[in-house]
C-alpha cells in the first residue's frame, strides 16, 4: 500500500475549530501540491491515489475536496478515526482494514490534523525517520507491507509553498 499522509491547507478563525475554513493561501498550496504530487508519482512510476479519507471537520474536508478534484478518479469519505482528538491506534485500526480489503485501491490520501499527522508519520517509519513536523498543506508518502509501527518506508515528503521533495 502506498499512503500519503496530508495535513489540511492553512485555515482562517472561525467560532469553533471545527469550522474553520482554510483560506485562500491554503486553498492554493493544497491545488499546488496535487500538481507536485501528480508530477512526483509520475517520475517515481507510483500509482495516483484511488481513495481519499478525510476528517469530518471543516478544513481537511475542503482540503480532500481539492485533492479529489486533482485526482478525478478517486473515491472521496469521512473517515472518524481522522479526528483531531483521535489516535494514532484508531488510525492503524481502519488502515488495516483497507489494506486487508482485496478491492481496496493501492494508493490511499489521509487528510487530517496536526499533531496527529505527524505522530502517525513517526508511528508508522519508527524513530530517526527524517520528516519534519507537518506544517499546514504538508504531506509524507510512505509505502506499507504491513500497517504496524516502524514498518514503513519513506518514499518522499514535501511542504508548501515549494513543495520540493525531500528524504
């Protein structure tokens, strides 16, 4: 499985954090990044993402929206476990069940908040692993046998605005 670990682009205020909406700049970062992550597959010969899960909240909600608009073919869904106050486990829990799913695509965008997208990053490469902490519109795509702990491999990582690929 290929996976591609997303934070939602920059977002403004809003009276809850729920409904924060990103911003322009966010909405431009996230529609930059896409083309930098069509252009990184390509090179690499990685398949496109064939499913996008996404957080019910606001922000990560849009973001998959323009990712999905990126990546017409794709398959876009809520998925809870992607909650800001979710774990790292609960995530592991439903990545097992998609990898374990026949049907299920080979390449797989989660889009969700800070710090759990690191954590997950962390969780998933083990210690030492390279990548910064996932600043708003960042990304990380690792490459799973097995959905455990220290049983990925970094494929690259990149931040906006360049999104220039990094190891």
């Amino acid at each position: 499985m290929i996976l591609t670990i997303w934070r939602h682009g920059e977002a403004g205020s809003a009276p809850t954090d729920r409904q924060r909406q990103l911003t322009d700049r966010g909405m431009d970062d996230i529609g930059f990044g896409c083309q930098q992550l069509y252009d990184a597959l390509q090179v690499r010969n990685i398949p496109a993402p064939g499913l996008i899960l996404y957080s019910p909240w606001v922000r990560t909600a849009e973001t998959a929206k323009i990712i999905g608009s990126a990546f017409s073919h794709a398959t876009s869904s809520e998925l809870d476990s992607l909650r800001p106050d979710s774990t790292v486990l609960a995530i592991e829990t439903s990545l097992a069940e998609c990898a374990g799913d026949p049907s299920s695509p080979a390449h797989v965008v989660l889009v969700s908040h800070q710090p759990l997208v690191s954590r997950l990053t962390g969780h998933l490469l083990g210690a030492g692993h390279g990548v910064p902490s996932l600043s708003p519109g960042a990304l990380a795509t690792l490459s799973l046998d097995v959905v455990a702990a220290d049983c990925a491999q970094l494929l690259f990582w990149a931040v906006p605005p360049e999104y220039e690929l990094g190891l």
